[in-house]
C-alpha cells in the first residue's frame, strides 16, 4: 500500500476514536472522566505525530509531481510556440539538451553543434566555449563571472521548475503572497494609497464641490543576492544515465534557497535583506496580563476580528507547529477542544484550517513567549515578492576533483515587502511582555 495513503488511513481510525470519545460524553451529559481525558491527550499526541510525517511526505510529493507539471507545460507552450511561428525549434529543445549534457558532464560532451546554445549570447563567457568548455578563466576585469568555473544563466524552464521547488519549502509562499517577476534587479517602486478616510458629501443645490487629494505613497522593491551554497554530486551520479540530474539539483536548489527566503521573509529586517511579515504587522490583539507564554480561544476570535472585513474574506492564519499544537489543545470545561473544525476537516482530506479559515504552518514564525508575535492573521496577497528571473547556475569541477566530485553553486535575487497604505491588512497576535 502507498505509504502516503496507509498513514491518512490511520490517522483517520485515530480521529473517529477522538471524536467518539468526546461524544459519548456529550450523549451521556458528562465531563471526560480522569482515563478518558488521558485517552484523549495520548490519541491526540499520536494525531500530531501523523500530521508531521504526512506534512513532510505531502511536501515531497507535491514537488516532484509540481517539477514534472512545469517542465510539460513549457514543453508545450514551446511546441505551441514553435507551431506558431513565434519560436524556432533549435530555441528550446536544443538549448534543454545542452544544458542537460552540460549539467551532467560539462562542455566536453556538449556535441559542437549544440554549442551555439551556450555561447555569449546564451549567457556564456566567449571564453569558456575558446578553452573547451571544461572550466571557465577570463581576464577581463568588468567580467561578473569569474574564477575556475563556467556559469551562465539557466534556461526559463530549469528556473521555472525551481521556483515550483522552493515553493514547498517556504511557508509565506504558501500564503500566496503577490510575486512581481523582473527581468531586470534595478530598484522598483510600487505606489500606494490610503483614502479609506474619505467620503462623498452632501450638497445643497448650488453648492460648490470640493476637492480632497488623495494620499499616495509608495514602497521600494530592491534585489538581495541570495546563494544556495555549493552542491557537490559524485561524479558516478553525473554519469548514471538513470538519473536525473536535473531534478536532483533542482531540488537541493529549491530547498535551500526555501530556507533562506523563508526566514527574511518571515523576519527581515529591511536592512540589507528583504523586510519580513513580522516587522510591518501591528498587533492586534495582546494577551492579558500573565499570558506570556499561553493564548486562550478568545484571543483567536478577537485576532480575527481585529482585521478589517475586506481582508477576512481571502485570509489565512501563520504559525509555527509547536503554537499550532497549543491551540489545539484548548479544551472547553467539558475537556473537548474547542477547536473541533480542525478534527473535522483532517478526516475530510481538506487544508487544515482554523475557525474555517487556512492554516499555514510556518516554523519560522516565533512560538509563544513574553512580548513575541506568535500568529499573524489577515490576507497575504497584500505581502508583495520581488524575484529577479536571471538566475545563474556555475559548474565547479577543479576545484572537488580530488575527491571525484563536482560542484554547483546558484544565484538568485529576491526582496518582499509589505504593501500597507495604513489600513493594516495582517495583524499579529502578541503575548503579554510580563
């Protein structure tokens, strides 16, 4: 049986034990005696241990399955291009196939007449196709590509393809924040308006009109450089002909640069690196006095309501698993959750949600603690992301072959923002400072 499967299938008998236990409670008009409450708590243990490795496998699949939807639709609209006029064939499938044989070995086996694909005009040093292709050297001081290494920048499909990687592995992407896609890393201005103060007026016949400005302003998407670190692959694998290579590093890719972006989207400062989520949302709700490190259901439903009703329809909630794991804990006096949608919609295979709404479990989020912004609520659309698509991959083989392997290293360049004119479309949900 697939694993992915048996594992819902259990996690489903454990639930319906759950949810039959509380309601023969409620049918018998009792509280959960002592054994039975313990039987709840160490059922609903065993339901988190579930989510965790379904989450992780879910992830997986999703990015396999999400790669290999991207590389067929650009195959297609590419066909499609080609059978329009808008595209020669020797555009794509040739420059797919020499960056593949590129990938797996380097320009030695790109056959020469694939090598125009990878010339200057692909984004390759003149001097790297002149030295063989094997490592990438140049003299040219205003050169952006330097050292023992060939590079260039990666084909539209490769890029696409890691985009759909690192989505998986970044919760605010999750979120579905807006994404701005440039060619070009120059800095970019977004205008915004806050007129929410202003009204019509009433006129009596003859009256003069008014006039009211509206208040523009506008906020400043930049590019931060952001690397994935060196990945090294034996050079066995390069040459496994079963192997893919390509999602192999697209893989690592995604994952990697998931992190990173993750974390500054969540927590940027704004200074250097992009500005996250928590530097812009206000508080809107502060736990009482000695909750530093608690929440009680309240504090949910007045986060939720503290955001203004053209940001609820499409809202969502962010935080961590271990917050997560807290809320779901709340009991009524009764000992039954009061968070009894959640129960309902992990038996139905839908997105866990919260109070009907999408949950989004960020673990870069804080957990609760004195003064922390442990869960954001509101419409994340309005979270701009800024991604520059000229990314570029280098092969490092000198370097790592005295141990048989050889190098990839990639470059990318992103900023996030948050567009608030002043009306504060997400909000935190902030422990008590003491």
């Amino acid at each position: 049986m697939n694993r992915l499967l048996e594992l819902k299938q259990q996690r489903a008998v454990v639930i319906d034990r759950a949810k039959a236990l509380n309601q023969k409670a409620a049918d018998e008009k009792r509280t959960l005696t002592s054994d039975e409450a313990t039987s709840f708590e160490t059922m609903w243990t065993e339901i988190r241990g579930f989510n965790a490795t379904i989450d992780a496998l879910d992830k997986e699949g999703q990015m396999d399955a999400a790669i290999s939807r991207t590389r067929e639709r650009h195959q297609e609209q590419e066909q499609r291009d080609i059978r329009d006029g808008k595209k020669k064939p020797q555009d794509s499938e040739e420059r797919r196939r020499a960056f593949h044989l590129w990938l797996r070995g380097g320009m030695e086996i790109v056959p020469n007449e694939l090598r125009k694909e990878l010339t200057p005009g692909n984004q390759f040093s003149a001097d790297f196709t002149q030295n063989g292709g094997g490592e990438f050297r140049t003299n040219a001081a205003q050169s952006e590509l330097t050292g023992n290494l060939g590079g260039f920048v990666v084909p539209q499909g490769f890029y696409a393809q890691v985009q759909e990687a690192l989505l998986y592995y970044n919760g605010v992407m999750q979120a579905g924040p807006t994404i701005i896609d440039t060619s070009m890393g120059n800095d970019l201005p977004v205008p915004t308006d806050n007129d929410t103060s202003n009204m019509g007026t009433e006129l009596a016949e003859s009256s003069p009109i008014s006039y009211v400005t509206i208040p523009f302003g506008q906020v400043i998407l930049k590019a931060f450089k952001y690397s994935s670190n060196g990945i090294l692959v034996p050079i066995e694998l390069l040459q496994d002909a079963g192997v893919d290579i390509e999602a192999h590093v697209i893989k690592k890719i995604g994952i990697r640069m998931g992190r990173i972006l993750n974390l500054r989207f969540t927590s940027g400062s704004g200074s250097g690196q992009p500005r996250g989520l928590l530097a812009d949302a206000p508080a809107g709700v502060t736990t009482t006095g000695g909750q530093t490190t608690s929440v009680i259901y309240d504090n949910i439903v007045d986060l939720k309501y503290s955001v203004n009703k053209s940001y609820r329809t499409n809202a969502k909630w962010m935080l961590n698993d271990t917050t997560l794991q807290a809320l779901l804990k709340l009991k009524d006096q009764n000992l039954r959750p009061l968070i009894l949608d959640y129960l309902t919609t992990l038996q139905a295979g839908e997105p866990e949600q919260l109070l009907g709404q999408p949950i989004i479990v960020n673990n870069d989020m804080p957990s609760m603690g004195a003064g922390n912004q442990f869960m954001l609520y509101g419409d994340f659309s309005n979270y701009w992301v800024r991604r520059v698509m000229n990314m570029m991959i280098m092969r490092l083989v000198e370097r790592y072959a005295d141990v048989g392997q050889v190098g990839f290293i990639a470059f990318m360049r992103y900023d996030g923002r948050m567009i608030d004119a002043g009306t504060h479309p997400i909000k935190a949900l902030v422990n008590a400072s003491s």
